[in-house]
C-alpha cells in the first residue's frame, strides 16, 4: 500500500469515529452547562470551598478566579514537588527549584513540558496528587472558559458570564472523570501498565541488566491525551511501549487528543442556536489539520528515499504514517505528546509540528483554547470583511467594535511577541546557546521550537535541547504563564463585551458566517497572519535546513 493510501486510510479512520462522537458529545457538553441541576458530588464540592452555585459573575470576576485558582495551583504543585521527599512512594525522586517552578508552572498551564525525565523527576504521589490532578483542572479551565465565551455570544444585554467554579465543576465531574475512566481501561486492556511498583533490574536475554520501571501510568495517560495535557509519565512520553505499546492504542491515543476538541464546535452551535456555525469551525480546523498531516507524512515519506532514512527517532511499530499523524495532531493540539521524536525529522517535516504552534493551535487547538482561539480569528475575519466591503463587522447579530477587536488583536500579538523576544533573547545568550544539539538553522529551530512550544503551552520538545537549567527554566515559565493567562483575560474581556449587547437583525447586508467561503476567509486568515508573523524566522530555520 502507497504511502499516500495509508494517509488517506489512517486520516479516514481517525474522522469515522470523531464524527460518530460529535453530535453526542458535543450535545451532551451543552446539556452541561446550560442545566440547572446540580449533582450531589457538585454540592458537596461547593459547600466545601464556600461558592454559591447560583450566583453568576461579570467578566472581571470570572478573569479574577481563574487567575486566583491558577497562582494557588502554582504554588502548591510548587511545594508539593519540592517536599516530595517526605511522601510516600517518593522513589528517591528530587527536582532543583527552578526545574520544580517550571514544572509546576507547566502543569498548571496545561502546557506539560518537561525540563525533567519523566520517571527520574517525579515518584508516584508527586504523580498521582499533583500532576494528574491538574491534568484535569487545567484541562477543566480551559473548557470553562471556552464556554464563558460561547455565552458572550449568545446572551443580550447581559453582564454575566457565569460562575467559573461551577464550570471548572462540571467540566472535571461530569465530562473530563468519565471519559478519562473508561480510557484508562481501555489502555489498560491495550497493555499500558498501571501499578505503584518501584524500579528494579532484570538480567535480558544477552546477560545485560535492565531497570524496568512502574507506576500508575494508565490513569493518567488517558487525561494526558484527553485533556491535550500531553505530560509523559516517562522520558519517551507515548513511544514509550508502558504509556502506548501497539497500534490500536495510538490510534485510542490520537483520538483521545482530539475527541473534546472537535466535539466542541457543536457545542458552540448548539449555545448561539445555530449549528451552521460549528460546522464552519469543524471546516476550518479540519482543513488545516489534514492539510498538516499530508504535508508532514509527504516530508518524511519523501526523506526515506535511503534505507530507513527517516526512521530515526521513530517506532518501528507506528511507522512513517502514523507517527507523522501523531506529530500533526499533538501539535496542532495543545497536547505536547509525542511518538517519535520532532528534532529526528526532516527539515520539513520537523518544520510541520513547529507550524503548526505558530498558527495558534487552532487546528483544533486543545481543549476549549481551540475553540476561543478559533473566535478570536473569526472577530478578525469579521472585522477585516468588514473593512474590505465598508459595512460594520457584525457576528451573530453583535457589533465587533473599539473593546471587541482590540481584545481580539491583543489575543493574536500575545504569542507572536513572547515566541520572537524570547527566542531573539535566548540566541544571544551564551548559556542558551550551550544547551543546543546542533548548530546553524536546526539549532535554531531547537530553540524556537522550545519558545513557541511554551507560548502556545504546547510541551512538546525537539528532544535535541537540554532545557534543564535555570535561564531556560524561568523563560519557559514565564512563556507558559503569560502565554495561557494573558490571553484568557483577553478572551473574557471580550466576552464581557458581546454579552452586553443587544442582537441585531439578520439583513440584506449581514455577511453570513455559516458559508464555505466564510470558511475559506477563516483559513486566509490563520494563515496569512501567521506567515506574515514568522516567515523571517522560519526561513533562518527549517527553511533553510530544507534548502542547504
């Protein structure tokens, strides 16, 4: 079977099942955050931290809470991994404290990368009490906050957005656990471990001894993925064979990653009454995620021109096809897992995963961040149509107006700003220089790749860059916090200020929003803005890799 068979093949399969589980879940996300009724867990969770479920908060007040929920989780994932010596199942394990800040800044942020080897850097409580729990709490955030949006738009002169403590509630109690529980069985079945087992040494078949390592690494790969975490419980992340040992489950995996994502547009259909408008998001992030995958598997496919030429850094298990999907898809996610190993590929197909952080992750972006980013880019299509035709830029009845693109604006330049300073700053610096591989255009890219993957609170890693020290550390935390809460702010502001409109009427000169070339214009947009951004920079980098 050709190259390009097994694409179409593995990128068909991939779509069968989201499109079975769009509908229903994306129907059932709604019924979610629109019920009325609270579950028995749900009170008893606001009874103990003092919130009254009733009660909705204006924009401020939501931004004020997840800000006050993210410093609080800094700092006690902060001190926990610090005084992990003292818990039980510790395994010995210790981090220096800015590798500890960073981790703990990571997590948070539901960026997940790692400074630190994955099964040296962390025991099992440190795992199981800190880094899994904020797996689903991060991924939990970034769902609120999706939503508070979708809220935006769709109420009328209103200055409510909601309650950010019941949303983080429900998005962690009744979307994130059951899903994440009946994964974790299934990677079970697959063959991914799942014991609090301490390392110890076995003798192999040619006498040479091994040390074989355990844990809890079923349940917290599936809210890795899931919740586009993306967090390794070992160094070698998901080309691991404990975290995913064949096929079927990086298939599971690949899913996983994208299943919250793409159900979400629906979602936001459902919450402005009108389901055009999803199928237009689908569209979007599905052209730009396939046109990904073919670009990447075309790139390595067409490295392997020697025996075994591309498959450094790649599983024999997953071949080409699938770990090039799995390159796309971590990358146009917020995930950060990886089959294989980014700084191995090509010029161009290591290109791939890079570009596609610097769209903005919006192809399908992570959980709920995808979905904002996405209508972030449609408030700058909107307005751009707007300014194109001379007619006031409306979506869905409300006005983009001064508060409304300036929020927006401020979105896109956020990442763009602290990708290009931090890597413009760290080139310069002796001791980032020392922590590259390579030299020239890839060690560039390594470098980059490293800022926008913090920025875009990505985690994933060229694996060709020694990160572990301190000037690196600190960027990078600086990067994943302001990269993740600067924008959210923006995001609720703007929220904010489409809730308190009024809803015009639909005219003879509204620019509908549901029509393939919306969609097309949607495209134009991510990319347009993106190549203008960072075309300078990639071509000192993989650009010129591939043309050396």
């Amino acid at each position: 079977m050709s190259i390009a068979l097994q694409t179409a093949t593995a990128v068909l399969l991939v779509a069968a099942i989201l499109a079975a589980t769009h509908v229903p879940l994306g129907a059932w996300m709604h019924r979610v955050f629109t019920d009325e009724r609270d579950w028995r867990v749900e009170r008893v969770v606001y009874r103990l931290v003092g919130v009254d479920p009733r009660t909705e908060q204006r924009w401020q007040g939501y931004a004020g809470s997840v800000l006050a929920f993210a410093v609080a989780s800094v700092a006690l994932l902060f001190l926990l991994i610090l005084g992990q010596g003292l818990l039980p199942w510790n395994l010995g394990r210790s981090m220096h404290w800015d590798t500890a800040l960073n981790t703990a800044v990571s997590f948070t942020t539901n960026t997940n990368w790692q400074s630190y080897s994955g099964e040296s850097g962390a025991g099992h409580a440190v795992q199981m009490l800190g880094l899994t729990v904020q797996n689903f709490v991060s991924a939990a955030t970034g769902i609120a906050v999706a939503v508070a949006l979708l809220r935006g738009l769709a109420r009328r002169h209103s200055d409510r957005l909601g309650n950010f403590w019941v949303d983080l509630t429900r998005a962690t109690v009744r979307i994130l656990l059951p899903i994440a529980a009946v994964a974790a069985v299934l990677l079970l079945l697959g063959g991914v471990i799942q014991n609090l087992a301490s390392p110890h040494s076995i003798e192999t078949l040619t006498g040479v001894q091994q040390t074989i390592q355990g844990g809890p690494v079923a349940s917290q790969e599936a809210i890795k993925e899931l919740g586009t975490n993306g967090g390794g419980f070992f160094n070698a992340n998901s080309a691991h064979p404990f975290e995913n040992p064949g096929p079927w489950t990086n298939l599971l995996e690949i899913v996983l990653i994208l299943l919250i994502p793409f159900a979400l547009p629906y979602t936001y259909g459902l919450m402005v009454g009108d389901r055009r408008q999803g199928a237009v998001a689908v569209g979007v992030m599905g052209t730009l995620l396939v046109g990904s995958i073919a670009l990447a598997t075309w790139a390595e496919a067409h490295a392997a021109a020697g025996p075994l030429a591309s498959m450094e850094g790649k599983e024999q298990r997953f071949g080409i096809v699938w770990s090039s999907l799995f390159a796309s898809v971590t990358t146009g996610t917020s995930t950060g897992a990886v089959n294989s190993m980014h700084d191995s590929y090509s010029a161009l197909g290591g290109g791939v995963p890079l570009v596609n952080m610097l769209l903005g992750e919006l192809s399908p972006g992570g959980v709920g961040t995808g979905l904002y980013s996405y209508l972030v880019v449609v408030v700058l299509a909107v307005f751009i149509a707007g300014l194109m035709v001379g007619r006031t830029p409306e979506l869905l009845g409300k006005t983009v107006g001064r508060t409304e693109i300036t929020s927006a604006a401020l979105v896109t330049l956020t990442m763009p700003a602290l990708v290009l300073l931090g890597t413009g700053l760290s080139v310069v610096l002796p001791t980032a220089l020392d922590a590259r591989a390579n030299d020239g255009p890839h060690g560039l890219s390594e470098l980059m790749y490293a800022v926008a993957s913090a920025s875009n609170n990505n985690g994933s890693a060229f694996a060709g860059l020694s990160a572990d020290q301190p000037y690196l550390n600190l960027l990078l935390a600086f990067c994943m916090f302001a990269g993740r809460f600067v924008p959210i702010v923006l995001v609720l502001r703007l929220a904010g200020s489409l809730a308190a409109q009024g809803r015009r009427p639909v005219t003879a000169g509204t620019m509908p929003t549901h029509t393939p070339l919306f969609t097309t214009l949607v495209v134009g947009t991510v990319i347009v803005v993106a190549g203008l951004t960072f075309f300078p920079s990639l071509a000192l980098g993989p650009i010129a890799e591939a043309l050396s």
